[in-house]
C-alpha cells in the first residue's frame, strides 16, 4: 500500500495568509525600488537642465561681446550674481555708446542669470521662477582669451570643480563647495 497524504483543512489552514504577507513584502520592495529609480532620473534630469541653462547663457554672453568687440574689457566680471548690475542707458530705447551697451549686455544676462526673466506669483509671493540655482558668474579676459564660467548648485554632493574658482567664496555650495557645478566656455576675441 502506498503512503497517500491525504488532504487535511487542519494542515493548510494559515498559508494563504503568509502567501499574501510575501506577495505584499515582494511587491513593497519593488515600488520602494522604482521610486528610488524615479528620484534618481528625476535629480539627473535636473542636473542636465541646469547644465544646459548655463551653456546657453555662456554662449548668450558670448556672443553679446563678439557684438561689442572693442569694449571686451568692459565685460569682465568677477562674482556676477552677488548683487544687482546697475546701468545707465535703456539700449533698447535709446541709442547707447559701446561702453553703455556692455553696461546694458551685463544687466540683461544677469537678469538671465537669476531667472528675473521668468516671474511667478504663488500665494502672493512673486519669485523668479527661471535662470540657474544660486548661480554666480565670471568672466576674464586674457591678451583677447575670453573665459565665462557659470557656477550653480547641484542636487548632488560630488567633488569641487578646479577649472575655475568662480562662485567658491560666495557659501553657497556646502562645505568645500561639494554641491558647486561649473562651466567654463572659452574664446578667443583678438588681442585688445
């Protein structure tokens, strides 16, 4: 005779139950998973945003110098971002000398810079809503070798650019500037 086990409510009674808790803990795993998966691509998407910010605004300025090319040294900076840039002449009014127009190119692309250009209003609250995240700029002219770098503040914490020390005294990038993100965008301009 063959040892038949024979089917009993007693001995299955409760695995059901522990069959869901493990369905439950496996499917808990895998959204915990998928939401570390969407945060990651979502603080990437945000670094390449910026990114891409800052090399369209190194490249606005840019060409705003090659438009002016006798006033190269009037475009130098050092910290852009810090505090607000005055200027004397509304270019887009009125005529203006070379001089005053560097004067305008910088106040515009500070303007850029912050995101004044894009302005929301929550709650009553108007903030700008464009531009780069606690961004600083600078911009050097060496014999007509024209450098412009951006700095920001990225999400994550990783090592401190050395191509330029832009931005690195302001505070505002975390202890030994580990959130600073840099671009440098170099050209040549002729010797002055």
């Amino acid at each position: 005779m063959h040892n038949k086990q024979i089917y009993s409510p007693r001995r299955q009674r409760g695995v059901g139950m522990i069959e869901v808790l493990v369905a439950v803990l496996v499917f808990a795993v895998g959204i915990m998973g998928m939401t570390a998966m969407q945060l990651a691509a979502k603080r990437s998407s945000d670094e390449a945003t910026q990114r891409s910010i800052a090399t369209s605004l190194a490249r606005d300025i840019i060409e705003r110098i090659r438009a002016n090319p006798d006033q190269v040294a009037d475009y130098v900076v050092d910290e852009l971002g810090s505090a607000a840039v005055a200027f004397t002449t509304n270019c887009n009014t009125a005529s203006c000398t070379p001089a005053a127009l560097a004067e305008r190119d910088l106040f515009e692309w500070n303007e850029l810079l912050q995101g004044a250009s894009e302005r929301v209003t929550i709650g009553g609250a108007t903030t700008n809503a464009g531009g780069l995240v606690d961004s600083r700029a600078c911009i050097t002219n060496n014999n007509g070798n024209v450098a412009v770098a951006i700095t920001w503040k990225g999400v994550n914490e990783m090592t401190n650019p050395a191509e330029s020390d832009c931005g690195e005294a302001s505070g505002l990038y975390g202890a030994n500037n580990v959130q600073r993100r840099l671009l440098v965008m170099t050209t040549y301009m002729g010797a002055p």
